[in-house]
C-alpha cells in the first residue's frame, strides 16, 4: 500500500539531533515525521536520486507531561542517532521495528532542487499492513463510564456537545486516543457538536507541517458528522518561540474556523440559545492578549439583538479578565469587555475558555467563568493563577485524557459538565458555577 509523502526543498535533516534545517539548496526532505511497521519500506523510483533515512523511537519523556517544556518540533520522539553523509543509498529501505522516520534526498550529481521536484515521483513509502487503530481497554471502560453517565442525565431537548481544548498535537502524542474516544462517544450519544476552544498545536513548526496536523484534527472531529465550531488559541497564530512563519488573521479564520471572520455566533432557535465564540489573541499588539475594540462593539451587538427570554454561551480561548489567567495580568480591552458582560449578565449562561492548562470556576461577575483544562496530557503546576486545579495526568490510564461532555438545559438554566478523564465534573445551575 503507497503512502504519500510531503516533501520539501532546501530543508536538510541534521545529523547530530535528527532536527531540520532550512537553507541547503542541494536537498530535499520530509518535515513531517510518518510512522512505519516491521515489513514497511521505502523504494527509489528515479536513479538520478539518492536518500538517506533518520528514525526515531516512540518513546515519550516525561519532562513533556509534568514541566512548562515544549519538544522540539513538536515530537514525542527519541532520536536514534542512524542518519550521516555515510548512510545515503539506493537500495530499499525495509523496517525491521515500529518507529517513526523522516527522510532525506539528494541528486546523484550533487545539483539543487527547484523547488517543483515531487517527492512522491522520487520515492515511495509502502505499507505491508494498514495501520489500524485498536481502541484500549482503559480507553473503552472510561468510553463506557461517561456515555453512561450522560444518558442517565439527559432530558428532552438538551444540547448534548463535545468540549475540549488545548490539544497541542505532538508526533507520538495522544491524539489518537483523544480523537478515538470521541468518535465512540458521539456512536454512543449522537452529540449535537464539538467545540474546540484553541491551540490545536504548539505552532512552533512550519506553515506547510502545522497545517498538515490542524487538518489532520479537524478532519477526525468531522468524522463525527457534526459541526465543529472553534475559537483561535494563541498559538494557532504559528508564531510561538519565535517561529518565523507566522499565519495571518485571514489564514487562521480559513484553516481553524471555515470562515472569514474571527468571531461568528451560532444560534439554537429551538433552545432559545446563542453562541458566541470571540477571537482574544493578537501577536502584532503591544498587549497580545486580549478583545480588540472592533470585537467588543461585535459582542455588545450580539448580546443587544438577541431575543427576548434567550440566553447565551460565551466561548473563548482566553479568560476575560487577567486575573483569571496567569501569562498577561494586564489585558488589552478588558474593562470595556467585562462593563458590556456586566450590563447583560443576566442572559450569561456562561462565559468559556481554555488556555490556562488547569480547570477553574469564578462567580464573582454576576456570570459562571470556567476555565477548561487542557485535552494535551500535560500537567505542569507552575505558571498558575490562585484557584487552579491541574489534576495529576499519566499516560496509559483515563486520567491521560481531558475533555467534557457539556449537556446543555436553558429550560432549567442549567449545563453539565461530565469529564472523560483527569479532573471532576461540574454543574452550572441558575447563574452560579459548582463542582460536583
């Protein structure tokens, strides 16, 4: 079975670390580290070429889970130190192990790249097998637990949505588990929607890579059949540790969200409902974080023109107070923001985000603030506000997985929060926010 491959020119793959490097004209690389199974093999197409081979084991350290530590290039992987200028060839490459790899070509008579080569017609990656996922039993029984638990709670003409957050996608991360559940979950409950409230990856890689892995998560919450709303996390931006390709405002609200603004509203006529989801990041200002003004005019409009007797969900990637978050204390259009939510704090529902990698519940704005633990299994205690929890996170067991069912009654002014994984459920219920 043929896999495509992604290739790109005047990137070389370093042979000390196993990491990337752009500027060399006279190669050609993947960026994207693909995985391989005993029998899988790499076959030359064309003699003119010759290409060398960099694995990597599937082993994850913990400094990735338990410290404020990103992993370059965003992989969970360990070098294993087998690619030099002395390992080039033309024979096929045969695995002998599950690994991941990247691979590395050169022409034969030491030419460039244009820039137009396609890798695919240069070489090819065959699979003995089809990688099939097998879900695990851990996995399954928490499955069983929250479906359980939700169809037990369930009245009629609820919203029933998947809610997470924070996934920041790694090579050799858990993902694949996340996405897992969520499809046998929404088999078992016919959810209504998934919300994804930002930072769909550590956008520290290329363009061409981070929208290769947003894709790639965007289309397992599609195979769910149901919308997939999002808001932007700060780090969709691309920008992170200084990454020097940045997505514009205009490819994030194309790549993350399918439309043309970073702000929308989506209404439930049958529950009397709204959602509004607001973009809270912008690299370019002085304050990053934070609601612009042409934002804060769109919510006062929003909250101004909704029916009579409807209520509203507010979903964001940042808190809407920098109290509530602890990497900017200061927050660009806060005050405006919070005298319009004050104003109409009776039709709040709830106001929603994620980005602080910790659950948190604030009453004391005349509206529920929670604050939504991060789906990535990361739990570092440091750079937390007062009232934090991060819950202990291990791999292999529930607790590596983060995310809520969020069952939805304006009837009663009342939403569910039921965790799959690490961290406690929650109750709103007439304007104030508990733990259960």
């Amino acid at each position: 079975m043929k896999n495509s491959l992604m290739g790109l020119a005047g990137m070389k793959i370093r042979a000390g670390d196993g990491l990337q490097e752009l500027g060399h004209p006279e190669m050609l690389s993947t960026p994207v580290f693909y995985f391989a199974q005993p029998g899988d093999q790499i076959r030359l197409l064309d003699s003119k070429f010759k290409f060398n081979v960099a694995t990597y084991e599937p082993e994850i350290e913990d400094r990735w889970i338990y410290t404020y530590d990103y992993a370059p290039e965003e992989s969970w992987t360990i070098y294993r130190q087998d690619l030099n200028g002395d390992t080039y060839r033309q024979d096929d490459y045969i695995f002998s192990e599950c690994v991941y790899f990247r691979i590395c070509l050169r022409k034969m008579d030491g030419t460039e790249f244009k820039n137009d080569e396609d890798i695919n017609q240069i070489l090819s990656f065959e699979r003995e097998q089809p990688y099939l996922y097998e879900m695990k039993p851990w996995l399954k029984k928490e499955v069983d637990r929250v479906s359980e638990r939700v169809m037990n709670l369930h009245e009629e003409g609820e919203l029933s949505l998947l809610l997470l957050t924070d996934s920041h996608y790694t090579v050799n991360g858990t993902w694949d588990d996340t996405s897992a559940a969520i499809q046998k979950l929404h088999q078992k409950l016919n959810v209504d929607g998934i919300i994804h409230l930002g930072d769909f990856t550590d956008g520290m890689t290329t363009r061409e890579v981070s929208r290769y892995y947003v894709e790639k998560i965007l289309s397992d919450l599609r195979k769910c059949d149901v919308p997939v709303w999002a808001t932007l996390g700060n780090h969709d931006t691309n920008y992170f540790k200084n990454n020097p390709e940045p997505f514009s405002l205009k490819e994030q609200c194309e790549l993350y969200l399918g439309r043309d603004e970073p702000r929308y509203a989506v209404d439930f006529a049958h529950q009397r409902l709204r959602f509004i989801f607001l973009d809270s990041f912008d690299p370019n200002e002085a304050l990053r974080y934070g609601y612009s003004a042409p934002c804060i005019q769109w919510v006062k409009e929003q909250l101004v023109s909704i029916p009579e007797e409807w209520q509203v969900i507010i979903f964001s990637h940042v808190a809407p107070m920098g109290r509530l978050q602890y990497w900017a204390k200061e927050m660009r259009g806060e005050e405006e923001l919070m005298e319009i939510l004050h104003e109409h704090s009776s039709k709040i529902m709830a106001f929603i985000n994620g980005h602080n990698h910790g659950d948190l519940i604030d009453n004391t704005e005349g509206f529920p603030i929670l604050s939504i633990l991060n789906s990535k299994c990361e739990a570092f205690t440091e750079y937390k506000s007062p009232g934090f929890v991060t819950p202990h996170r291990k791999l292999e067991d529930s607790s590596q997985e983060a995310f809520d069912l969020m069952v939805v009654n304006t009837r009663k002014r009342q939403i569910r929060f039921v965790r799959f994984g690490a961290g406690n459920d929650k109750i709103i219920l007439d304007g104030k926010a508990e733990w259960l």
